[in-house]
C-alpha cells in the first residue's frame, strides 16, 4: 500500500489531474491486477451475506416501499434490465432502480458486513449497484468479482484514512466513489471516465449525520441504495462524455476544504500501488447478530455474563451497571450520544439499534439476540427490560479508544464492564472483539455464511430457492453472463405484503 497526501487546495495552485485523490482512485479501478484466491473466497461469503439478510427484510415497509418504486421503472434500451431481490430474474427495472431497491433490502435489518477505521462503513453496500449494472450489461462473474473487489478496497480504504462523522456527514460518502469505480472496474472503463464518476458520485451523496441521529427513521436503510443508485446514474453521465466539480475533494470550495477538516486539514490516504491486489475486504467482517456492530461484541459478553453471573440480568439485584469503551461506540450508540430516544421504549427498530444500553439490557436478560424477536414492541416494554436498561450508561476510556483505532491485534470494538449489585458485589469482564470476527473466539467461515443464509433465507423463499441461489453464488467467479443474469431470488407465495400507499410513480 502506498500512502497519498490530501489537502485542500487554492485555485491558483492549480493540482494536477494526476495528483487528484479521484483520479489516484480511478487508476486502482483500472489496474488489471486479478483478484487473489483469499479475496475471492471472501467477495463470495459477503455475497451469500448480503442475500441472507435481504431475504430476511424484504417483507418489512422500506424494501417493499423500495421495491414499490423500482418496479415503476422499465429497463433502459441499452441493456437487459436487473433483478429486483425478491421478484425472481424474470422480473427487471432499470440498473439504478435495481440497485436502489436491492440496496435498500440489504441495508434494513443492519445485519450485514462493516469495517470501522477514521470513520465507519458497510462496505458489503457496494454489491446491489456493482450487480445491477453487471445483470443490465451482460457481465460475467468474473468482471462482477473485480467489480466488488474495486468497491471493497476504495470504500475502506477512504474509511480508514478520512472521518466523516467528525463533521456530521454520513457515512454513505465513501460509498458512492467507491460504488462509482467498482462499476467502473466491472465495465472495463478507463480511467478519464471512472475519474468523472467519482467525483460526481462525491459530490451528490455528501449528505448530513442526521440520519442516525435521534429519531432514527427508516432513511437509515435507504441511504446506502440511494448511493448506489446516485452511483449508477454517475458512471452513466460519465461514460456520455460528461465531466465532475474538480478536484472534489482538494478543491478550494471543495469537500476537504467546507465539509472536512478545512484549508488546514491533512490525510494520509492508502491506496494499492500499481500491480498489488485489492485485498482491502480481507480487512472487514460481518455481524453474527442484527445490530449495530460496536454492539456485537457486548452481546456476546451478555451471553457469556448470564450463565456465570445471573443476577446481572436482574434489575432488583443491580444498582448500576457502567460500560467503558471507547470515543465512538459511547457517543454513537452509548449515553455519550445524549440521545433520550437510546432510553424509550417506544423508540423506533432503527433507534434501538443503535442504542448500546437497550442492547445490553435484552442481551443480558435472553442470553441471545434475534433480528426480529429483540426489536419487538412488546420486548422493549417489557417492565424488568425497562427497568434494568435505565441502569446502563456507558463512559469513554482512553485506552479502549486507541484499541478501536489500533490496527492488528490490538484492535479492539468492545470495553470493560462494571456491574454493581445491590448486595454491594461487583461483577467485571471484558471484550476485544465479536466472538465472529476474524480474532475472535468463533471466527465466520464459509460454513457459517452459508448457515446464516439458511437460518434466515428458507422461511421466506423456501429450500427448493436457498439451494438455487446457493449453488449460483458458490460458483460466483465462474458465472457466465446469462447465470449473473439469474442471481437473485424470489419469495414464496404470500410471503411479500399486500401493495401499500401510492406515491408518484
């Protein structure tokens, strides 16, 4: 990996085009290098993860919303349409509608793959645009494998070098550059074009952190397909010979310099050299459980907390119960946050999935976590659950903080808990990592991706359906154009609800 500086720039300076982060960006997309056996062992378990936890949503109010206003859409005349998740390969919109709807689906239940750096992501985001256009243009599985492999390493590779959050701005600004070039990749595009892409996929998907602030609401699963949709509709204008705002990121009145740091902020982007492989996905992980994932690793000690201390789960036994973690999970899911909705009962699914107490309080008392089950309305008001979840407060400590930011094995997304029980007794314990992440103490292999698309895929599309896909997916690399074409899947009868409100479309 080679490290490039980023700055803002004056006009006057006048920054070369090849000195432009964009157009470094452009210049990994269209390295031939291929993609290494590791790489694309991974590219097909976070493939067979992102259908597993699309088929577990896509009968909940925004995949169908989503899917709703897809279907309003006919295919475009220079190309062959894309699968809509759900609706089986016979059925097709146009690339962006599908990567729209699709990424939508995925996005819902917050259950799918994440790397957390400077700032966070769900690089996994990256496959429905990547697969919507590879479907419409006749691509085969190998070009769709490069393609996911582009938008894996640019997305974590801009997450680990630049915060977003820092500034309010919402994560989906990494992946619409990444998602822009990954098409760009799958195309065999050349990097003048991919270049534009980038910086017109930047310059419309910087939107504000509100999102997953307070009053969560369910734009937190549309933004991530609204990105890929704006990066589809980017690469289009690019290859029609139309240009971007440049330097996007450098640029006097640029994201760096009004959106960032500022004229005085400095970035140390890793990007492969020339001939190295984009391995970036080798870095990130998937979630075991339906939640935000600085919350995995506390459900795992929940479980662990229960069967050797069950009076922690009891909230007549407790007085308090105080989670030392790190900067970022205690301002964005934690009491650091100051978000009264992380404390109500009636809060949203999406809020409560981002509220490390709520988490905690159901974790310890069920001694497990279900992406339905724990969400529930009749859960969250449960008397003892409310009760004990008022107790649990969290507080940032240093040191867990440069663990989250430590690279290599000191890398850590977990804390310290103190619980102190009415009886005067203590109870402490620590976590690193998720039990499922690569350190942890049940690492996920392809057996376990393969079992979670089991566990959530077969109620919805049944057995006959799971093994279609499955035996599509394992093969992904191998795929000719006409099997990437059937790469989706369809729900069983009466599984999809009854057509809701209209909209415009």
């Amino acid at each position: 990996m080679k490290n490039h500086p980023v700055r803002s720039h004056r006009s006057q300076e006048e920054l070369p085009r090849e000195e432009q982060l964009a157009w470094k960006m452009a210049q990994v997309a269209t390295d031939p290098v291929e993609v290494t056996d590791s790489a694309v062992e991974m590219i097909v378990n976070r493939f067979i993860d992102n259908a597993a936890v699309a088929a577990a949503a896509i009968s909940r109010s925004a995949p169908s919303s989503a899917r709703a206003q897809a279907l309003s859409h006919a295919p475009s005349r220079g190309g062959t349409g894309s699968a809509l998740f759900a609706l089986g390969p016979d059925t097709r919109t146009s690339p962006e509608w599908a990567a729209y709807a699709n990424g939508v689906a995925v996005r819902e239940l917050d259950y799918h793959d994440t790397f957390l750096g400077a700032d966070y992501s769900h690089p996994g985001d990256n496959i429905p645009p990547v697969l919507a256009v590879a479907q419409h243009t006749a691509r085969d599985g190998r070009a769709l494998v490069r393609g996911i492999a582009t938008g894996y390493e640019l997305q974590i590779d801009l997450v680990r070098a630049i915060s977003l959050h820092k500034h309010k701005i919402d994560h989906i600004a990494h992946l619409g550059p990444s998602a822009a070039a990954g098409i760009g990749t799958l195309l065999g595009l050349p990097s003048e074009v991919i270049h534009q892409a980038i910086g017109q996929a930047l310059h419309t998907t910087t939107t504000t952190r509100q999102s997953r602030k307070g009053e969560i609401s369910s734009w937190k699963a549309y933004a991530p397909g609204f990105a890929g949709k704006l990066a589809v509709e980017a690469v289009d204008r690019a290859m029609r010979g139309e240009t971007s705002p440049a330097p996007i990121y450098e640029g006097e009145d640029g994201v760096i310099a009004w959106l960032l740091d500022g004229p005085e902020g400095r970035y140390e982007v890793p990007l492969p050299d020339s001939g190295e492989p984009k391995e970036a996905i080798l870095l990130s992980y998937t979630k075991e459980h339906s939640a935000e994932y600085q919350a995995q690793a506390w459900i795992d000690l929940a479980r662990k907390l229960l069967r050797e201390h069950p009076d922690t789960a009891d909230p007549a036994k407790v007085t308090s119960i105080v989670v030392h973690t790190s900067h970022h999970t205690h301002h964005v899911i934690g009491s650091g946050a100051n978000d009264p909705q992380k404390y109500d009962p009636d809060a949203s699914r999406e809020t409560l999935d981002h509220s490390l107490p709520y988490i905690l309080a159901v974790a310890l008392q069920d001694g497990r976590w279900h992406h339905v089950d724990s969400y529930a309305p009749e859960r969250a008001s449960r008397p003892d659950t409310v009760a004990l979840w008022q107790k649990i407060t969290t507080v940032e400590d240093p040191a867990w903080t440069d663990r989250y930011h430590a690279g290599g094995a000191r890398q850590s997304y977990g804390g310290r808990i103190v619980v102190t029980l009415t009886d005067g007794r203590t109870v402490e314990d620590e976590i690193a990592v998720a039990d499922a992440h690569p350190a942890g103490a049940r690492p996920f292999t392809r057996e376990n991706y393969v079992e979670k698309f089991r566990t959530l895929a077969t109620p919805v599309l049944g057995e006959a359906e799971v093994n279609r896909f499955l035996g599509l997916a394992l093969r992904l690399p191998e795929l000719t154009a006409d099997e990437v074409r059937d790469l989706t899947f369809v729900a069983r009868a009466g599984q999809l609800p009854p057509a809701g409100r209209p909209g415009i479309f």
